[in-house]
C-alpha cells in the first residue's frame, strides 16, 4: 500500500521554517486572538482617534504626540487586559484624560495614572536596571538589556528615535520583533538601526507588567552584574592646608572612576586631576545631596572658606540619580593669612591723604599706622589685592590699589650722597637728606620716606645707617665741591 503523503518525512529546510513559525507564533499571538489581529494595525495618526488632544492645553494630539499612548493600548490588547472590539488607543486616550494623567503638554503626569486606567497593567520606569547605557552603540548590549527585562516578566517599550515609542513583542537571535504605532515593520533594529540615545537626563525605556508575560524559553540568561560607581582617590593634593579667604588649591589631587556595567563587569577610567573640569567625577566644596542646586562646585583659583576649621572636599561620580557615589578628603583653615611669598618688590603709597597699613588684609584687620604720600614699603607676600611687609618683628598690610610699584631707571653708579642722583652734590642732597631723617622717625618700622638706592645713596660715610652723621658728612662734601 502506497505510504500516505502526510506521513511522508519532512526535507531540511521544511522543518526549519517550521520550527521558525512555531517560535514566532510563540510570542506573536500569546491569546486566541482573532486570526485579523486588528490592534496590530492600529496606528496613532488613525483618523479615529488622531485629533484627540492630550494634555490639559492644546499642544498635542494623539496623532501627533500619541505614540506612547498607543503603544500601551496595543499592549493592553495584546496580554489581554482589554478587548480590541470594546477597546482602542482612542478609547484610552480618553480614559487617560478623565483620569487627569497627562500634563499640559501631553506627557504623562504619573505612571499610577496608567494603573489608575487599566488596574492589571503594572508601568515603571526603572533606571537603575539599565545604568550606562545612555548613548550606547553595542547592540549585543541592547539584546542582553531586553532580555534581561523580558526574564523578569516586564514588557519593554522601546524609545526608538529619541521621541518614538514602540512595544517589543519577543526576541528570536539578535531580531528584536516590536508592533509599530507608526509602521507594519516589525524588525525593530532593521528599521531604526542601533537605538542609541544621547541625552542622559532622558531614558531609552519604559517597562511594563501584564496579565501574560513574555515568552523567553529561547532565552539564554545574560551574565549580570551588579552596577555600582566609585572614586578612587590615587593622589591627594600636595596642600591641604590654607588660609581663611584664601583661593584652595587642590587641582594637582588626581581620582579615578571604577564603573560596574551591569553586563560588561568593571572597568577603571583614566585618572584626572581634580581640578573642577573632569568628565568622570565633580568636585565639590560644600555638598547637600545628590543633584542640588545648593552643592557648590570647586572652582580654582575662586573657592574659599571663610571660617578656620576643617572642612571636607567631596568628589561625585554618578550615572543617574539611581548610581551614584562619593568620596571625602578634608582640607585644614587657619586663621592666619600669611599671604603667597613673592621676590622682595617696593612700592610707594600714591593716593591722598593717609595711607592705612593693617594687621591683616581681611575683615578684623586694624589699623596699625599711616603713611605719607610717597612712603615706601618692600612687599615680601601678596593676598588678593593686598601686599605684606615686615615692620619691626611682625608683619603688616598695605591695599597695592592704592600703591605704585617703584621701577628702577637708574644703575649704581653715583657717588654717595648724590641722593638726587644729578651728578652733583649740593644742597638738593642736603635738604632730601635732612627731611629723611626727620620723616623718618615718626614712621613705623618698614615704612620709609626712600627706597633702598635712595637710602643707600643717603649713607653718606658708608657705616650702614642713616643718621645725623651723614648730615656732617654730607656738608663736608658740599663745602668741598664749592671750594
């Protein structure tokens, strides 16, 4: 008896396309559902529904803003929540709207609002689940992401051009199958390549439980890791401790990142110094809580701390707000300004009236004396606008805005007592010397009427010091220029 043709063995590539439609139909139609399986066609910009406003002012219509609106109804459709006859984007755009979820601009307000809608259907936004991959172009990374979501029983949708929502309906190999509002395609990387979103303030996902969870018996679990973020600090600064009012610096300090990647494990950034301008971390001088706006950033040669004590540099590195970490070092502030050493450099007070000289260049200082138009003093440290000398065994301050550095025009060679340096000595000399002396001693230690070659040429017999005996000595020497 001749075998029946349905007995026959199948070739090959016969029972390759079948098992190929079996496992699409596995996911494709997860109900018995109607052979039509209109919902799939359901398309926002249907003239059904299209004109229906969104948000709470007429900025959008479901047609033009509703992708995500209709991606959930299809959803709905598709793990049976609703029913296509009784139920349709239109139809829960409306019931969104009642409900008060959309925000002036069509968004929506709250995810509850969606349950509030449809009570079996669970929607999250969960960023900690996929941390780091804002901007990625690894599409095995986007697989092992949706796979991953799909094993935990969540339906992804998908943000596939950075304003296009579509649902993902199942996975066979690297084909990701989606239902379009917007298109009959379903190969969703075939049609809008490697998803790949750039603005980390916004997010690729949205993750949604149903009555029917995804199929994945063809999944193979992903090695997962736990995604964490720290800073390494590999170099503390070479200063740690500084002045109050003082600009820190803090910029030769060096910190690296160690990131988990949830599916690549860890790797280590390149080190940067922490000099307020690194990509990897943030540095900051006074810190509340993650992402405020009270949190103040260091910034060189500007930060300061107005108080002695010990305060604390924090360095962030985060993903989102959901990874994010810190880490600490402490700065020591005293009390005392002892201003930056600089090349020993005279200046004369040029302004009018008294010129202050203080005990400190900040607030509490006091004034210690005054100076004459024309009095030197050599500044031996600068703070900010302000130039430190030594009188006597301490140290005191002059505002520089109302001193004038003194340039030398002249060389050394003039003869003693040649205070005015014209080439002779004559009474000038006598009456400049006379008026140094006088003014002199009526000034404080390190305020002079000269400055250092003056005073030098003043040192008429050469024993070091200006006094009433190089007056002697100095009418000597005019009497003899006249003889």
């Amino acid at each position: 008896m001749e075998r029946s043709k349905v007995g026959k063995p199948l070739g090959a590539v016969t029972a390759l396309v079948l098992i190929l439609t079996l496992l699409l139909s596995s996911f494709a139609c997860p109900l018995n559902s109607k052979a039509a399986e209109s919902y799939r066609s359901w398309r926002q910009m249907d003239s059904r529904w299209s004109g229906i406003m969104l948000g709470t002012e007429s900025y959008a219509s479901l047609g033009g803003s509703g992708c995500l609106v209709t991606s959930l109804a299809m959803l709905a459709v598709h793990t049976g929540l609703r029913n296509e006859e009784s139920f349709n984007p239109g139809v829960f755009a409306n019931q969104l709207k009642k409900a008060d979820a959309f925000n002036r601009w069509g968004g929506i307000s709250s995810w509850a609002k969606i349950s509030q809608v449809i009570p079996e259907m669970s929607v999250v936004w969960a960023p900690e689940k996929y941390s780091y991959y804002w901007g990625t172009t690894d599409k095995n990374i986007k697989l092992n992401m949706l796979k991953s979501f799909m094993m935990e029983g969540y339906w992804p949708l998908v943000n596939v051009n950075t304003h296009h929502w579509v649902m993902v309906e199942g996975i066979v190999g690297d084909k990701v199958y989606m239902i379009d509002p917007a298109t009959d395609n379903t190969d969703m990387f075939g049609y809008y390549g490697n998803i790949t979103r750039t603005d980390t303030n916004d997010f690729d996902y949205i993750l949604v439980k149903s009555k029917i969870k995804p199929d994945v018996s063809g999944f193979t679990p992903p090695v997962v890791y736990e995604p964490s973020v720290t800073v390494n600090i590999d170099k503390l600064p070479s200063t740690l401790s500084f002045e109050k009012d003082q600009p820190i610096d803090i910029s030769d300090g060096v910190a690296s990142v160690t990131v988990v990647d949830r599916y690549k494990g860890e790797s280590k950034l390149s080190p940067e110094p922490m000099n307020g301008k690194s990509k990897s971390f943030a540095v900051y001088t006074e810190y509340y809580y993650p992402f405020s706006d009270m949190n103040k950033p260091y910034v060189p040669g500007e930060s300061s701390f107005d108080e002695p004590g010990t305060y604390q540099i924090i360095l962030e590195a985060y993903v989102n707000s959901y990874v994010y970490t810190t880490t600490t070092f402490d700065v020591k502030i005293t009390g005392e300004v002892t201003g930056t050493p600089i090349e020993p450099e005279e200046y004369y007070y040029a302004g009018y009236g008294d010129g202050k000289v203080m005990t400190s260049p900040l607030d509490d200082g006091e004034t210690a004396a005054v100076m004459d138009r024309g009095d030197v003093v050599k500044i031996v440290a600068r703070y900010r606008n302000y130039g430190k000398f030594l009188s006597g065994d301490r140290y005191l301050w002059v505002d520089l805005d109302n001193m004038s550095y003194i340039y030398d025009y002249y060389d050394d060679e003039y003869e003693a007592g040649d205070i005015s340096r014209n080439g002779v000595i004559d009474n000038i000399d006598l009456d400049l010397l006379v008026r140094f002396i006088m003014s002199n001693k009526e000034k404080p230690e390190g305020v002079s009427a000269f400055c250092e070659k003056e005073a030098a040429l003043a040192d008429v017999n050469g024993d070091g010091k200006t006094d009433s005996s190089d007056i002697t000595a100095m009418i000597g020497l005019i009497c003899k220029e006249t003889e």
